[in-house]
C-alpha cells in the first residue's frame, strides 16, 4: 500500500497533529515501514495457532485484603487548617 499526503494528512487531521517538510516526509516513510511489516505478517500461516489470551502462565498471588486503621480520625484532622468537628473544611466549589 502506498502512503499518499492525502493519508498522512488524514490521520495527522484525527490525531490532531500537524506535520511538514521533513517530519512529514520521515512519517510517511514510517507509515510505508509499518504497512510493509504488517504486510509480511499478513502471510504468516496461522491456522491452528490458539489466539495469545496472556503473555505467561503465571498466576498473580495476592494478598488478602485485610481492612486496617493506619491513621486515626483525630491524626487526620489534626494539621487541617480548617475543621468542623469530624470533616475538613473546603471553600465551596459548586453553585446552585
């Protein structure tokens, strides 16, 4: 396939970049790399390869998720500039 300004400059419009001169060229080269190698891979025979679902076999190990209290309400509070009694203080930021 061939890589015409016309598509540089269409995918260049949806990602909302802009190219020229020399960038311009140097991408529509890149785009011809990238046909050409996706091109290549096209005529890989396939039939009974099994889609890749994982990169590895491993099985994630995870912790228990166990509820702890690491910093109790009034150390919270305590360096708040501002404070009502148990919550912070905050200008307001919605109007009606």
């Amino acid at each position: 396939m061939k890589i015409t300004e016309e598509i540089v400059g269409h995918i260049a419009h949806l990602a909302r970049l802009q190219f020229e001169g020399e960038k311009k060229e140097a991408i529509t080269e890149d785009l011809e790399r990238i046909i050409t190698f996706m091109e290549t891979l096209q005529e890989v025979d396939t039939k009974g390869v099994e889609p890749l679902v994982y990169m590895t076999n491993e099985i994630n190990h995870l912790r228990e998720d166990v509820a702890k209290e690491t910093v109790t309400h009034e150390e919270a509070l305590r360096n708040a500039p501002k404070k009502d009694s148990d919550y912070f203080r905050i200008p307001k930021v919605l109007s009606k």
